[in-house]
C-alpha cells in the first residue's frame, strides 16, 4: 500500500519503530545541536522551546481520583519537531507541532491528537509568561511573579469524548534527571535534557460524556529536549514516574535494544526534593503478565525493582487498554502500584508491534 | 458439420475480398466513431471525478470570504485556537504566456481525513522536502511535460492530481503566490463536543460541496451532444453493414440452398451463420477500437480546450486506455452487427430447400410497404415537433431531434420515389425516362445508403447553423457589450482605492467592477454592483426588460438578471428577486450573458454596498480615447507596478473569447466532416451491392445499342441525381434541426437562446461535398460496368434461355 502524504507527514515527525528506532528518534542529526555535558539551564528561558534542537516535548500525566473514589489518568503533551535547526514565522516556519491528550477511566480510554505548523500562530511555547498550546489545548502558567512558570499551571484541552481541565500548583523544586540534567540513552552516549516537576498537586474537572467530574490528585511534568536520543538499535521504551504513599518517587526508564542489553535509568527523588540519578543496570523493570490491546501483546503488570534503595514494587495498569491511538501508537496510562512501596504513577510503553 | 458448414459460408468471403473489405470497413468505422467518443466521454469523467475528489472537496464544506477574497490567516488561526478543524488551503494560478499552473496548496497537518490527500509515487517523497523551501510540486505526468511557468520548485510526478494543476505544501504555495492568507477553509466534518456551532464563531460563509458548481453538472450537456454525434455515426456505421450482409444473403442463396438440400439442418446452418457474424464482428470491431482510439487521442486536445474554455473544467489533453471502454464497444459493435444481420439471418431461416436459387431484386418494397413507411414517418415528425415545442427538458430536445432524423430518414425513399416519378413523366426521349424508372427502381436497394446520407447532410448543416449563428451573434455580442477600452485590477482594496484616485483625472470614466457570491433563486451565481454610466446603458442589450429599466436600475430600485437565470428560474421582468437574505428586488430586465454558465444579477454600486459593505471594488473598467489606452496600460503596468494580466484591453478580450469560442466547436466541425465521409461510404456500399444484382436490368438496355460507357455514365448521372435530390431534403432537416438546437436543446443545456441566421454559402459548400461523394461513390460500380466483359451481359439471356 502506498502511504498516503498524511500518513507520510506523521512517519515524518514522529516515524515508526523500524531501524530508525522508535519515532524516528534515531535519525541523524545534521546541523541540530548536541547536548553537552555539563548541562547548564538556564530559566525561565529553557522552559520554552530549543529550536537548534531536533525534538522536544511538554509532557504532562496526571493521577486523578473522582469524589467517589474511582482513580483515572490525564495527559497533555505537546511535541515540537523541528525540519531544520531554526524558526521563521508565517508558512516558511519549519517548526511542526503535535499534541497528544488522554484520558482513562478504569474501563475506558480516550485519546486525541493535534498538529500544526509553527510561524502562524496556531501551535508553540513561549518562556515568558509561559504558555504551550496548540489549537485549543494549552497549559498556561498560572505562577505568580517571582516564581518559578512552572509551579502553577492550568491545563486544558478536549478530544472525542472527552476533555480535561486542571489547575496545578507544587512548591517543590525541579529534578534533574542524569548527570544534572544530562541524560544519557544508550551505551554509545547518546543523550538529551531532561528535568522534570514532579510535585504537582491538582485539582479540575474531566468531562466525560456523561457529565463533568471533579477530581484531585497528583501531577509530573517532563521536559526534555535533544536531537537525537536514541541509538539505532533501539526500538522503545518503557517509562514509569511513581509516586509513592511516602512523598517519595521515583523516574525510572529501560530502552529496549535490539543489539545489546537494555539500557536502563532512575532518578530517585526524595520527599524533600532531594534527587539520587542510577546509572545503566541499577534500575531493572521486569514484565509480569501481558495484555492484549490493539492487535498486539503489551506487559501491563511490571516489576521494579531498584536494590539501592530495597525498592520492589509491582506496577499494574488501572486500565490495561489504555492505548494512544494517535499517528504513532503507544501505551500511556495510570498504574497503582503495591509491594514495598505502595502508591500511584503513570506507566508509558513505545515501540510495541 | 457446422466446421465444414462455416468454412464454406466463410470462402464467400475468399472470393469477393472487396465485399468483405466493405463489411469489415464499415463495422470498423462505426465502432471508432463510437468508441472514440465514448473514450473522450470516459476521460472527461475521470477527470472530473479527480478534480471533485482533490482534498475531499466532494464531501468537505468549505469557509470562504462572501466577496471570494482570501480568508485572513489571523482568522484561520482564531478558528483554531477556539477548538474548529478547519484546514487552509490556498489556491492560485502561475502564468507565464501561455503556460499556466494551477497550484493548490494545503496544509497536511490539520487537512481532514476526508481529504484524501494525494498518494505518493513508489518513488517516495522527500518530506522535508517538501516542507522546506523551494518545496516539492506534485503533479501528473501529463502536466509536468506541458509547458509549465519558469522557476518552479522540483516536481515529483503522481497521479491522484488533477490535470493543469499541482498540489504543494501550503508553504510553497504561499511562496510562488505570494499569497499568506488562505484562500478559503476546509471544515473537518465531525467538530469537537461542546463547541458554539461555527455559524457563530465566524462571519466567513459556509458551503456545502453541493452549492459549489460542479463541473460533471454543467458539462453533462456538452457529452451528451457528443454521445448523440456517436450515436448517429453508429447508426449511419450500421447501414454500410447492413448492406453488406444483405448483399452477401443474396449472393450466398445457392450455396446455402446447396448446403440444406446436403442435409444441414436450419439449426447448424444458423450457428454457422452467427459464429460467421461474431468473427466478423470481433475483427472488425477490434479494428474499429484501434481506429476510435486513434480518434479520440487526435480529437482530445480540442475537447480539453472546449471544456477548459467554457466551463473551466480542466481534462488532461491526452488519453489514457480503460478495458472497460473496450469492452463496452465490442459488445456494441456485436449488438450493431446483430441487428444489422436479423434481416438476413431471418429470411435465411424461411428460405425454402427447393426454392430458386435465382437472386430476387434486394428488398423490393411493396408499395404497401412504403405507405406504412410514410404514415411513421408522418408520426415521428408530428412527434418530433410537439417535443420540441412542449418538451421543456435536455432529454425531450434530444427526443426532438431523434424522431425528426427517424422521421425525415424514413420519408425519405417515399419522398424520392415520388419527386422521380414526377420527374419521369417530363423526361424527354426513352432513354431519359428509363434512366428515371431505373432509378426509381433502385430506390428500395439504396434507400438506407441514402438515409444514412440524409442524416450525414443534416446534421451537418443542422450544426453548422447553430455554430454559425451561435459565433455570429457571440462576436455581435462581445462588440456591444466589451466597450470599455481598459480593464484592471487591483490586488487589495487599498491599492483599489489608490488606483481610482489615481485614474480618475486621467480617464473618461472609472467604471468600478464589484461582485459577490449568491444564491440566486437556489442556484450558485454571483451579484456584481455596477455604476450607472452611458456606457452599461447604451451597450448591453436588454433582451427583455420594463420600461425605464436603466433609470429604475440607479435609483436602486430593481435588478438585472441574466438570461440564463432568467430561464432557469423562469423569470421574467417585473418577478422579484432575492440577491441577499431579506433583499428583494423587482427584476428590471434581463440581458444575454454567453459563455457564462451561472446565474447572475446586477444592482447599482449603492444597493451593493448596503448589502456588502465590506467588500471594496478592486476591477475597474475604464473608458478613455482608444489612442491613449496603450499608453496608460503601460504606465499602470510600469508605473504602478500592476502584474502584466492586472491590465488588459479591449482587443485582447474579444480576440481570447472567439479564441476560446472557435475552439470549443473545433470538434463539431471534425465529427460533422467524418460523419459525412461514413455516410459516402454506406452510399458506395450500396451502389456495389446494387451493382452485381442490376445485370439482369442492364443487359437489355445494352442489347438495344448503348454502349457500355454510357451505361457506366448514367450509373453514376444516377448517384449524382439521387445524392442531390437527398441533399435537397436533408436541407430543410438540417434546418429543424439547427432550430431545435438553437432553441430548444441551446437553452435547456446552456439557458441562452440565439437567433438563428441561414448561411448558404456553407450549405452550396456542403452540396459540392455531397456531389463529391456520391461521385466517389459511383466511381467504382460505373468503372466496373464500363469494363465489364460482354460476355457476362451475354450471359443475362442465356439464363433467361
């Protein structure tokens, strides 16, 4: 079958796990910066988009409980993949925008996607004040001045079925995943950066199409630029942000190799805000049981173990449908986790065919 | 059996290659006709189903500015940003002389599904390519080898694009453009929940892929008036076969005689007799698809021009081979065949064993016969007129013309016989008189020869009537109405209104040109605001009107329309109009609009301001000394920096309209001429077919002392006669027939009526070409019989012996 030119477009920005690795995340990165060791940020400036860089992401997932107790997940991502290392404005601009949205229900799933060109208007990221939006979605900073953008945001957006509204507020500092902020993603060095916020705590509404429902609950934000963080070999990955009953969480991620070993990362962060980065083998994710869902097999019940910190939990899907049916299909949706750590998070899985 | 049964009904063949030639020429011929227009009927489909399907715009609404201007990309943006899937697309046309592109370009990120945006070659495309300058152009082959504008971007050749066009990212298109506003919006056909409806979000105007103009719509009576010329060489195609066969019956009395009194059964001998004709009719039908290909792909450019010109329809200028279209036109050629064998084959299952073997003249009618003949006829024609006059439809015109052609076709041999009988009674001297009675004599054996004639003929001056009338009072018109000496346009408002300052102490007058999509009286059409100016007033011919409806028109009391919605709708002035919701105003008068296929309604500058105020003149028509209009073209074009094609004159109109005109009528003119030249063909057919059984005839005459070159000079005195007498009746047909094409099928397919002019000149031409042919015609049989042995005429009394 011949590929259609929309259909072509979406291999373009976000590909397929095929020898180009997931995403089309392996490619070359002719004339695209690099990043460098050691990272050095600099706010509220990179809390906006990096043009000289390939790819970049915004990408939030939420733990939501209902009044009644029922527990549901939200997400809001916007991704920026850049056709060439600058920015223009009107129709030339060469900045391309997609946002993912998500909303799950312990027996429902609902996924939207949008995308845009930047240049006009429609999609982008700006650092000051801080604002991300394509089309109708955004995720806007509802900081006051003196404070960091990010430690107060209200997110909106709306699909098929579904929409989701949330006001999110943290006092807790940033996290540098890696080496202060330089994560590394495969044994041949390849890298991005990557801090997240996760201490949000919220409060919304989701609607459903049966009505609005209020929720509260917890939120992690991801932040994460570079121009090409996966090896060729590599063809996913498995991705959890956990936050346990204690205050403590944990980021922890394993990319799948064809050629070697798993390459896998954690950042343990402490109830204070204090943050332990692992380095490859330290972190190892174990499928327990798969689940059918979309025509193939995906293991929605892990174990995690991180030895370090006698950490050994099981994370199992609230929902294990919870399948992104977007131009670049994955799994994304909220976990419950039990063992010596009992709590929530969210559970992302790429490049399962 | 039937082996043997048809090799020796087949070696009849073997000995008379010419009969065969004949039959096989003639199945040919009418196949190609056919089949060549049915495959420029089916090309033209396709391309309209292409163009229909381009980004979906068969299923998608759009949003677009009322006053057809683009939309503003902050407006798009807005739509967007409060939740709407629309999709810009801008579109444009690249000229350059006479190369020109139409370029589309979209926005693959947010273009709906339904789009269907355009599959990709298995040469793949570079995506970053074509989203990044110079970006990619794709297109079908046939437009990346046509001439195309210089400094295009690379073109990636596919083939889901329609003809003349090229589909870019919207990036590029705004780049070759220079345009950023999209040109109109695509509207995703499911919206998100819980959006106000889009109605309230925008002022932009909402339309439905109904309300737009559909080329398949407004062409459907142009391949309709195409399928009738095939139809029409079908049948005349079949008379030749129909001959032929018969000729062949005759000839094969014996042998088949022989072959039943052998012991074949009447069942075999027909099997036989069918397998013979389905062989036959493959061949020839094969031949004729080869020959009808042939045909279309010489005739194709032409038709693309006349579709392109008269209803902007683009069409690729070369054909493309379907099966289907073969398939269909063998299955007509072997249904043709059958119907032109049922005569012969039907008389061959009734032959007596024992029955002389002696050829009977061919298909002697009984006089009986021709009056039943006669009295159809009569009711055909009577038929023929009540349609034309009552019908009121596409379909009852072309029924119209139908039953006169099947009406003047079968009066024709009763016609004839008596004008040759009346004749005959003032011949002087036996051998005139015989030369008469013999050709009256003939009548019944040439009779569908010369219908076939009668139809050729007038058709042929039934349709150049009507062009010429069409192309007379066309010029005509073009000349009144085309008065202003300058015609420009501005590319915004602002440069509009800096422009008329501009010109206004430099001109006569400055005509401002001002026009908005409408519904008029439910159709798709336009409302153009026009100042009253001595130059509207005297020029346009109002072909009905109220008194005063010039003075009426500028208080802005009233509306013209133009003629074709003036019938569409069916009004007439005095009716009211609605141009705009709660605008409605009497109809003043109508005026003839050519070439135009939409409805259209005119108000003064005034009235079309209140109803679009914010739609600003950017055309203007300006009058000035014709001397002084080049100079002024040339400082707009240099001095105001106005694109060459912003500024253009009187002559250069006029000379692209009759160029457009002369080419849309190209291919009557050549189907006219091949229709003519099959109709040639059935008459020689019928002549030799004649010829062989009129020995009988002949012998006596020659006995009595004439020689055989006179007798070869009367044989064809008698084709020139019988084609010219032939002519003599085709002429008032072809006369109906340019009236009913005039005023009735030019009207309901078009909806304009022209007064029909005669041109005799074409008709004394056209009489010359008939006299040429019937000479043709008779060429080979009077050659034949000059020659002929005199032993064979000998021969006639040793069989009566």
């Amino acid at each position: 079958m011949k590929p259609s030119l929309y259909a072509a477009l979406l291999w373009l920005i976000a590909g397929q796990a095929t020898a180009q690795g997931f995403a089309g995340l392996g490619t070359e990165a002719a004339g695209f910066s690099i990043p460098q060791s050691p990272a050095i940020f600099d706010f509220p400036a990179d809390h906006g988009p990096h043009p000289g860089y390939r790819i970049e992401w915004w990408y939030l997932t939420a733990s939501l409980t209902g009044p009644d107790g029922t527990d549901y997940g939200a997400q809001w991502t916007l991704f920026r993949s850049a056709l060439a290392p600058h920015d223009a404005q009107g129709w030339d601009g060469s900045q391309l925008w997609m946002g993912h949205a998500g909303l799950t229900t312990p027996d429902r799933h609902f996924s939207a996607e949008r995308l845009a060109r930047g240049g006009i208007g429609q999609a982008g990221v700006t650092a000051e004040p801080f604002a991300a939006w394509i089309d109708d979605w955004a995720m806007t900073s509802t900081a006051p001045a003196g404070a960091d953008a990010l430690d107060a945001l209200r997110v909106t957006a709306r699909g098929d079925g579904f929409a989701h509204d949330l006001a999110l507020t943290t006092t807790g500092p940033l996290i540098f995943h890696g080496q202060a902020g330089y994560s590394v993603k495969s044994a041949q060095g390849q890298a991005s950066y990557y801090y997240s916020q996760p201490f949000y705590s919220l409060s919304g509404t989701i609607t459903l199409n049966d009505g609005v429902i209020p929720v509260t609950g917890t939120a992690w934000l991801d932040r994460e630029w570079s121009s090409q963080p996966l090896s060729e070999t590599q063809d996913g990955w498995d991705w959890v942000s956990l936050q346990f009953d204690d205050g403590a969480r944990l980021m922890g991620f394993t990319l799948r190799d064809r050629a070697a070993p798993s390459f896998t990362a954690a950042t343990w962060i402490a109830p204070d805000g204090q943050s332990q980065s692992y380095r490859d083998g330290a972190l190892s994710m174990t499928p327990l049981a798969q689940s059918r869902v979309a025509g193939r097999d995906v293991p929605t019940t892990w174990r995690i173990e991180l030895p370090d910190r006698a950490l050994d939990v099981t994370a199992s899907a609230i929902n294990p449908h919870s399948w992104m049916d977007v131009s670049v299909p994955y799994w994304e949706g909220p976990v419950r986790v039990t063992g010596t750590h009992p709590g929530r998070g969210y559970l992302e899985m790429t490049g399962y065919e | 059996m039937i082996g043997t049964a048809l090799f020796t009904l087949l070696s009849h063949w073997r000995r008379h290659p010419g009969q065969f030639a004949m039959l096989v020429l003639g199945l040919a011929l009418a196949t190609a006709l056919w089949s060549g227009v049915q495959a420029i009927n089916a090309q033209a489909r396709a391309a309209y189903a292409t163009a229909a399907a381009t980004l979906g715009q068969d299923r998608l609404d759009r949003l677009q500015s009322p006053d057809g201007r683009p939309v503003p990309l902050a407006e798009y943006v807005a739509l967007r940003r409060a939740g709407y899937l629309v999709s810009p697309v801008i579109s444009g046309e690249l000229r350059a002389g006479d190369a020109r592109l139409r370029l589309l370009g979209i926005d693959p990120l947010t273009a709906p599904p339904e789009a269907n945006t355009p599959t990709l070659g298995d040469a793949g495309l570079d995506l970053t390519g074509f989203f990044t300058a110079p970006g990619l152009l794709l297109m079908t082959q046939d437009t990346a080898t046509a001439a195309l504008p210089p400094d295009l971007p690379p073109i990636r050749v596919t083939d889901t694009i329609p003809p003349g066009a090229a589909l870019a990212d919207i990036g590029t298109a705004s780049r070759l453009l220079g345009q950023s506003d999209p040109s109109y919006l695509l509207v995703a056909p499911v919206q998100p929940a819980h959006l106000p409806l889009l109605a309230t979000a925008t002022t932009l105007q909402r339309v439905a892929p109904e309300q737009r103009a559909d080329p398949a719509q407004l062409t459907d009576s142009f391949h309709l008036n195409l399928t009738a010329f095939g139809l029409l060489a079908f049948a005349v195609g079949l008379f030749i076969v129909h001959a032929a066969i018969g000729l062949a019956f005759e000839q094969r009395r014996a042998t088949i005689r022989t072959l039943r009194a052998l012991g074949l059964p009447l069942r075999s001998l027909l099997t036989a007799f069918g397998l013979e004709l389905a062989v036959l009719g493959l061949v020839s039908g094969l031949a004729g698809l080869i020959l009808g290909y042939a045909i279309a792909a010489a005739l194709m450019p032409g038709v693309a021009g006349t579709l392109r010109g008269l209803y902007g329809a683009d069409l690729p200028g070369t054909l493309s081979f379907d099966p289907a279209w073969a398939g269909a036109a063998l299955v007509m050629t072997l249904a043709g065949v059958a119907i032109a064998a049922a005569q012969a084959m039907g008389r061959t299952a009734r032959l007596p064993i024992l029955a002389t073997a002696r050829p009977e003249a061919w298909g002697q009618a009984s006089a009986r016969l021709m009056r039943g003949q006669a009295m159809v006829a009569v009711v055909l024609l009577a038929a023929s007129g009540a349609l034309a006059l009552w019908g009121g439809a596409l379909i009852t015109g072309f029924g119209a013309v139908a039953c006169l052609f099947l009406g003047a076709a079968l009066l024709l041999p009763v016609t004839l016989t008596a004008l040759l009988r009346l004749a005959q009674r003032r011949a002087r001297g036996p051998l005139g008189e015989w030369l008469l009675a013999d050709t009256r004599q003939q009548m019944p054996g040439l009779s569908l020869a010369l219908m076939a004639l009668l139809l050729a003929l007038s058709a042929n001056i039934g349709v150049s009537t009507m062009v010429g009338s069409f192309r007379a009072t066309f010029v005509g018109w073009l000349d009144q109405r085309l008065v202003a000496e300058l015609y420009v346009t501005a590319p915004t408002p602002a440069e509009a209104a800096r422009l008329h300052a501009y010109l206004a102490p430099r001109t006569d007058a400055v005509l401002p040109v001002v026009w908005a999509d409408a519904t008029l009286a439910g159709r798709p059409g336009a409302v153009y605001g026009q100042a009253d100016h001595a130059t509207f007033r005297d020029h346009w011919p109002l072909i009905a009107a109220l008194p005063d409806a010039w003075d009426r028109l500028a208080t802005g009391d009233g509306v013209l329309i133009n003629e074709q919605l003036a019938r569409f709708a069916r009004l007439s002035p005095g009716d009211a109009l609605t141009i705009a919701p709660g605008v409605s105003l009497p109809i003043l008068g109508v005026y003839s609009d050519y070439g135009n296929p939409q409805a259209q309604a005119i108000v003064t500058l005034d009235r079309f301001a209140a109803i679009h105020p914010d739609i600003a003149p950017t055309r203007f028509a300006l009058r000035i000394a014709p001397d002084r209009a080049a100079g002024l073209a040339s400082i707009l074009r240099d001095d105001f920096g106005l694109p060459a094609d912003a500024v253009i004159n009187q002559t250069q109109i006029k000379r692209f309209s009759v160029d457009v005109f002369d080419q849309t009528f190209q291919i009557t003119g050549a189907l006219n001429l091949l229709t003519l030249g099959v109709a040639g063909f059935a008459l020689l057919t019928g002549l030799v077919t004649l010829a062989d059984m009129r020995l009988a005839q002949l012998a006596p005459v020659w006995a009595l002392g004439i020689t055989r070159a006179r007798l070869a000079r009367f044989e064809w005195a008698r084709s020139l006669i019988l084609a010219g007498l032939t002519f003599a009746l085709a002429l008032p047909v072809g006369l109906a027939l340019a009236w009913m094409l005039l005023a009735v099928i030019n009207v309901q397919a078009f909806g304009w009526r022209l007064p029909m002019q005669v041109f005799p000149i074409d008709a004394a031409r056209l009489l010359g070409l008939a006299l040429i042919a019937a000479t043709l015609a008779a060429a080979l049989p009077a050659l034949r019989l000059a020659r002929i042995s005199p032993s064979r005429l000998l021969k006639v009394f040793a069989h009566e012996a």
